[in-house]
C-alpha cells in the first residue's frame, strides 16, 4: 500500500512539474527574430523564427521553420522534384545568437502584443509542432516557407485577430523584383534562379505574399494591428548589428564577364567560319548539346515536379529542349532539307523571347543577351552556310 502510495504521489510530481514547466507566466515575452542575409545562396534571403522567453520558468527557446531533413530518403531527388520535406527546428537563444552573430548576420526582435492566453497559445502551438509526428511539412520557396509560417502561426495564435496590410513606404512589385532584393543580378544565384523559375513570378505579389521575404516578415508586423486598434509590435530592437566587410566580389568571374567572353568566342569563330567558308562541328554540337540539356531540365522542372515557380517558363524559347536532335544531325557531313527549317524556327523562337521580355510576360537573366545576340549569328551564319 505504502509503494503504491508513493507511485502515486511520484507520478502526481511529474504532472504538475511537466503542467508548470509548460506553463507560462505572467512575465513571459515573445517575439519574432529576424536575421539579416547570410554570404550563400541558400542564406541570401535571411530567416525568421519565434522567441519564447519567460526568465520564471527559466525558458528561452527559439522555433524556426527552416531545417532540412537530411535522413530522408532520396533527400537530393525529393529537394530537386519540390517534395522534400522541412522541419520546425528548437534551439536555445544563446546558441542562435552565438551562431548567426558568429556569421555576422544582423538579428532584429519584435516583441510581440500578444496576452497571456495568446502567448500560451503560441508556446503549445510550437511545442507540439516539435514533436516527431508533426515537425515535417512540406515546403514551398513562396508560399509555405520559414518565413510565411511565422505569418500563419500569428493568424492561428491570434484567431485571425491580426490584420496585414501594405505598408505605405513598400513599392509594388513582382515575386522577381522581390528576389532581386537580396541578389546580385550579375551573380551565380540570380542567374540560376531567372533560367530556372517561369514567368509566373513575373506577376504582381499581393501584400501578404510579400512575407515569403523575412524582411517583409519584420516590415509588415511592425505596421500590422491586432484586434482593431493595437499594434502587434510592442516593441523593436536590434540585437546584433551586421559590421561592416569589405566586399571581394571579382568581376572576372561574374556570369556577365564569362556569358561575354563565350560569346565573344562564339562570335569569332563564327566569323572565321564564314570567311573560310567552312563549318566548326564542334561548336555546333556543343551549342545544341548544351542547350538541349538546359532546355530538357527546364521542362523537367515545367512538368515534372512540384515546384510552383518553375512553369510557364519561356527560357525555352532559347534552350529548345529538341536540340538535341539537331546537334546528333550536324555531327555528320550530310545534313538533310529540314535542318534550315529546324534553324528558321529557332531565329522565329529568339525573337518570339525578346517579344516576351518587352512586353512584359518574363523577365530573363541580363548576362545571358550577349550570348543570345552570339546564338542568333550563329543561327543566322548556318542558314546562309546550308542554302
């Protein structure tokens, strides 16, 4: 009688001490983190997360939506095909301050105005968000990322209590003007990702899908109201303030200065070609090769996954994914009749692109005009070479 007397009151201890320790006080506060850009592709837009801090229950603890999930299966595959899934991520604010200070990323708090209840709210949210069974979800770069959680988890927390509206000082712009934001045109990134997202983000974004953008995340809630007259933002301050670095960016490596130089190749060899009289096999290969392979990606990603930013991608008015079977045709010495037909159409899909980008249905990656302009001759050059 006496063990189960104690397994009893033992087992009553670990109640109340997990219901206490799960149970915020008064003197609770929490907050949205927003950390500046990192140096890499995969941090150049920054990052949010929520704060839970109540120093009387000796808590403080960070909630991200940004962790990938490196154990699952064909991680790589799944990531290309957008069916990888993301975790909510737990850690302590001394370790996340130490690590984005420690990268020198600027890190800004919004306390938020939540009450007792709502705050509550957010804690339980998050904590039953973290366990195992519910931490996977499916993301999305524009619509279901780090930084729209932050906006969504507020709306659930508050029961749609918190109205977004756009701020004044913010311009209207499109999901690609918004990109452009936080990249350099003439980079990797920007290139990569103009090639490889469609036109359908060359339209307008409403303002709460400007909160795919951490920035947009700390702009917004510092002019949004929560209920009808109370701002959701406390307070605001800056934690950690980026220091200054000297840029080392070489423009000897930039898309613009490579993109130019192959086109200045292309170009000369061209010109040789037709001085002589004679065709460079190789280079037509590779061009159709090359392209071919871009352009069979590009409708890969149109087609053959989930990502919502890659179709309707008008790239393959230059990177024709059937290429291919002319860069097989110009191998050999006898080239057949519709082999001029097959160029007229590729010089038609040139200029069908600059059409697209003049009126507005997509915008392209600047770099790449000096290699369409060499793409262009070189089509223009065989058709005169095969007449």
């Amino acid at each position: 009688m006496k063990l189960k007397l104690s397994l009893f009151c033992l087992l009553t201890l670990s109640i109340l001490g997990f219901s206490q320790q799960n149970t915020l006080t008064e003197n609770a506060v929490v907050s949205v983190l927003t950390f500046g850009p990192g140096t890499s592709l995969n941090d150049a837009f920054g990052h949010n997360a929520f704060r839970i801090k109540d120093n009387s229950q000796r808590i403080d603890l960070v909630y991200g939506y940004g962790e990938y999930d490196f154990d699952a299966p064909n991680f790589y595959l799944k990531f290309a095909r957008g069916k990888l899934n993301y975790l909510i991520s737990k850690h302590r604010f001394s370790d996340i301050f130490y690590h984005y200070s420690g990268h020198n990323r600027t890190i800004e708090e919004q306390v938020l105005n939540f009450s007792i209840e709502e705050k509550q709210r957010l804690f339980d949210f998050l904590e039953n968000n973290y366990k195992p069974e519910n931490r996977k979800y499916l993301y999305d770069f524009f619509y279901d990322n780090c930084a729209t959680k932050i906006r969504d988890v507020s709306k659930i927390v508050t029961r749609n209590n918190v109205s977004f509206e756009l701020p004044a000082s913010i311009e209207q712009k499109t999901f690609r003007q918004l990109i452009y934001e936080h990249l350099d045109r003439n980079s990797w990134g920007s290139l990569g990702i103009d090639i490889a997202l469609g036109s359908v983000i060359d339209r307008e974004a409403n303002p709460n899908e400007y909160m795919f953008l951490p920035k947009y995340i700390h702009e917004f809630f510092n002019a949004a109201k929560i209920g009808e007259t109370n701002n959701l933002v406390k307070s605001s301050s800056t934690l950690f303030q980026k220091r200054h670095i000297n840029a080392s960016n070489t423009i000897f490596l930039s898309p613009f200065f490579i993109l130019g130089l192959l086109a200045a190749v292309i170009i000369y060899i061209t010109y040789k070609d037709f001085k002589s009289n004679k065709r460079s096999k190789w280079l037509d290969i590779s061009l159709f090769g090359i392209t071919g392979l871009i352009g069979t990606l590009l409708l890969l990603l149109w087609f053959a996954t989930d990502h919502t930013a890659t179709g309707y991608n008008y790239n393959l008015l230059w990177a024709f994914p059937l290429n291919f079977i002319l860069a097989y045709q110009l191998k050999n010495g006898t080239i057949k009749n519709w082999v001029k037909g097959f160029l007229k159409f590729l010089v038609i899909l040139l200029c069908l692109m600059t059409l697209h980008w003049l009126i507005g249905v997509q915008v392209f990656a600047m770099p790449l005009i000096l290699l369409l302009i060499a793409l262009f001759i070189r089509y223009i050059f065989l058709l005169k070479f095969f007449d």
